[in-house]
C-alpha cells in the first residue's frame, strides 16, 4: 500500500491511494471521519436566555461550531475528576451579553486560548433591546461516530479513471472532445490525447459519442483518489496521519483477540 499527498490548499487536501483495495479504501474513510478525537461543545448551563431561541437551539448551535484540537487533553472516560469539568479533560466558554447585539463565534472566548472556533463570523443568536444572555458551555473531546459534531474532515474517494483510446479505430473526429464535461480530451493530429485523466468522473459521454468505439473508460481498482476537507480542527495532514493510526490500531486489537481464540 502507498500513500501519495497531491494537493494540499487550506484545509483541503487530494492523496492517492494505491496498492489497496475497495475494503481498504471505505476504512480509511470511515476512520478519518469516525475515529479521530476532536474538540467540540458537549454541554451548556444557561443562566439567562431572553433571546427568540430556546435553550437547547443556543445549546445546538454552539455545539456544531468546529473549534481547534491542539494535543494534549485527555478524553473524559479517561480523565480521573469526578465532573468531567477540570483542564485535563474539558475547555469552558463563559459569555454574558446584553441586547442589542449579535453574538458569533468570536464570542467564545474559552479557559484555554489554544482552543477556539475555527472562524471568527459564524452567528449564533441575535439579541434585541434588554435582553440579556448568560451561559457557560463546556467542550470535550470526542468522536464523529457518536456525533457528526466531532467530525474532523469530510472525506471521499473515487476510483481512478482509466481511459482507453484504441488508435487504429480513432480518427480523430473529436466529438469525444465535444462532449466531455471535464475538457481532458483534446485533438492533436488526427488522433485524441487524453489529459490529466484524474479529473474524469467516468460519465462515459465520450465512449457514448464515438460511433468507432475507440474510447473507453473504465477504472483501476487498485488505486484510489482521495479528497479531504477538514472543518479547521486540525490541519488535513494531521487528520490522515490520525486516521491511519487508528485503523492499525483496530487492525492491532482484531489480531490480537484472534490469537487468544
């Protein structure tokens, strides 16, 4: 198995997988987005809510706002305090606002400045004139498999594409060229190139037009084409790093308890 990173912008990253397989391929993806322990709001104390918005929205809200992760906390089924609130295991948002006034994620300001939301502008909730809005929230680590909330990345793959030109059989006509949605096919001579194949999305328009049969398109499924979107948490070479982890570590425990059948 090989791992080739291809495009790193942001928090956007394209890998190539190769020397893999379909079964393969999904684990990865679902450990990426499943097993990777991430920063996010768990609970919140409301001591005031005058706003048009219950609790539990305010609650919800503040929950799906995408914080950093940086190391070091522990989980709290792992932590040994009792209220699972101390600074091993748990980061605390204190805010107190009144009205008029438009509270966004810049409000959040938590015990540990190192923990924060990813971005600055995201509303929460408006206040008008006297109301008053008071709460603590509370951020733990945990896993996108009990919530989307902690979620490191997208993820998504697709199979390579392979396309096919048969030379005896084009003349270059170009109505492949015509059709296709991605504009990798292009005539030189009288004959058709294909370029930067991993753009095709297998659509097959091209096969379809050329009336000769000399295109085809299938796909290698052996190598796979990666896409990975994080939510800022973490940086995307970070996220693959962890995902891999934890799949060697399940693929370690699945190997383990075979031997002490």
């Amino acid at each position: 198995m090989k791992v080739e990173i291809r495009r790193v912008d942001g928090n956007e990253m394209d890998f190539l997988l190769s020397d893999s397989n379909p079964a393969f391929a999904n684990s990865l993806r679902r450990s990426i987005m499943r097993e990777i322990p991430t920063m996010a709001v768990d609970e919140a104390d409301f001591y005031s809510n005058d706003s048009a918005l219950y609790d539990e929205i305010i609650a919800h809200r503040l929950a799906m706002i995408p914080l950093t992760t940086p190391p070091g906390y522990k989980l709290p089924e792992e932590c040994t305090c009792t209220d699972k609130r101390c600074p091993k295991c748990s980061v605390s948002f204190k805010v107190k606002v009144k009205g008029p006034y438009l509270l966004t994620s810049a409000d959040l300001k938590g015990s540990d400045p190192k923990v924060r939301p990813v971005s600055d502008k995201i509303p929460i909730v408006k206040l008008e004139e006297k109301q008053e809005l008071e709460f603590e929230a509370i951020a733990r680590l945990g896993f996108g498999k009990v919530h989307a909330k902690w979620q490191p990345a997208l993820c998504s793959y697709k199979y390579m594409p392979v396309v096919t030109i048969h030379p005896r059989a084009c003349n270059g006509c170009g109505d492949c060229v015509e059709v296709c949605p991605k504009k990798i096919l292009r005539v030189e001579g009288d004959k058709v190139r294909v370029s930067e194949v991993e753009l095709c999305i297998m659509c097959k328009a091209c096969q379809r037009a050329c009336k000769r049969g000399a295109i085809e398109v299938g796909w290698d499924d052996t190598k796979f084409l990666f896409h990975l979107e994080s939510t800022g948490t973490m940086p995307p070479q970070e996220i693959l790093e962890k995902g891999l982890e934890a799949l060697k570590e399940k693929f370690e425990d699945f190997i383990s308890a075979v031997k002490k059948l």
